[in-house]
C-alpha cells in the first residue's frame, strides 16, 4: 500500500497564502496585574491619550475658565473621546507616516483642486433671471394676389444655345425678371 502512495514524476508544491489577520497589541493591565478601567487599550489608544492630555496641559489658560469641576468634565470628556476614536481606526499595517502625509496633502491643496498645477475655482453661485414678454396675437398674413394673366415665356440668356432647359433652370433664368411675379 505504501507503494501506491509513491510518485515517481517531479514533486511539485503548492502553497496557499490568505490575508494575515492582524491582531493588535493590547494593554489590558498595570505592572501588578490590576486591570485598567475600561481596558484592555491597544498602543495607538494610549498614544493619542498621551498627546491628548499634553495638549490639554499646554493648553489650559485657553480652553479651562469653568472651574474645577467644568474643566475636569471638558477634560475627561475630550480624553475618552480621542481614545474611542483613536480605537476606531483599522489596523490595516498602513505606515503611519504616510497617512500623516495624506491628511496633510489633502487639506494643505485648494478645495477645488488643482489641473495643470494651477488652483481650480468654482464660480460662485448666482441667481438666473428672465424677462418673457407675450406679444399679441398677430393676424395670419395674407399671400400675395396671383395675377390672372399668363406668365411671359422665359427665354434663354443671350448667347446661349438653344436646347432644352430644366425647370430649375428656367426658374433661375426668369429669376432676374421683374414683371415674373407681378
């Protein structure tokens, strides 16, 4: 039976990849092994909490005039939402880097883009207006009288030969005549 199961042609390999699933690195518990409230937090939570509470810090004289109490519920309030925030974004491996390049490219091109190197604008938006003007009703002109006399016989330009003319052409011979319509 195990001679079945021998190939005697070239081994191939065949390999399978699927998306690796990353799982991100989280921080759950203190040093002596109590957990941390509202944890466990992954390594870009605590880094935007970090920046969150220097920025807060540096920031005070502008944003705290409510007291105690006011300026603690602004900053806790600020805190927790950066941190559920920053615990929204993907973890897709993307470098940070250049998505901190991206963000800035965006807002730092003009809002309308550019073609050519050079800022497209938007005309801005302005209000159409019309004028219709309703004349009366004008009486149905009348054509002209048709004479009852029979019309002149069309004869061919001087110097040309006499042969038989179509009648477009006896049209336009007769067209430079006066009395063809009279």
């Amino acid at each position: 039976m195990s001679e079945d199961l021998q190939f005697s042609g070239p081994r191939s390999v065949a390999r399978f990849y699927t998306l690796a699933r990353r799982i991100p690195t989280l921080i759950g518990r203190t040093s002596d092994g109590t957990r941390i409230p509202g944890g466990p937090y992954t390594v870009t939570q605590v880094g935007a909490a970090f920046v969150t509470v220097l920025v807060l810090w540096k920031t005070t004289g502008v944003w705290a005039h409510l007291g105690f109490m006011g300026n603690l519920a602004i900053a806790g309030g600020a805190l927790s939402g950066v941190v559920f925030l920053a615990g929204r974004i993907p973890t897709t491996g993307r470098n940070p880097a250049t998505l901190v390049v991206g963000i800035v490219a965006v807002l730092a091109n003009p809002k309308g883009g550019t073609r050519e190197g050079n800022a497209l604008s938007v005309p801005a938006p302005h209000r159409l207006s019309h004028h219709t003007r309703w004349a009366p009703p004008v009486a149905a002109a009348r054509p002209p009288a048709r004479s009852t006399r029979p019309a002149a016989p069309v004869e061919p330009p001087v110097g040309a030969s006499r042969v038989a003319l179509s009648g477009v052409q006896l049209l336009l011979a007769g067209a430079d005549r006066k009395d063809n319509h009279a």
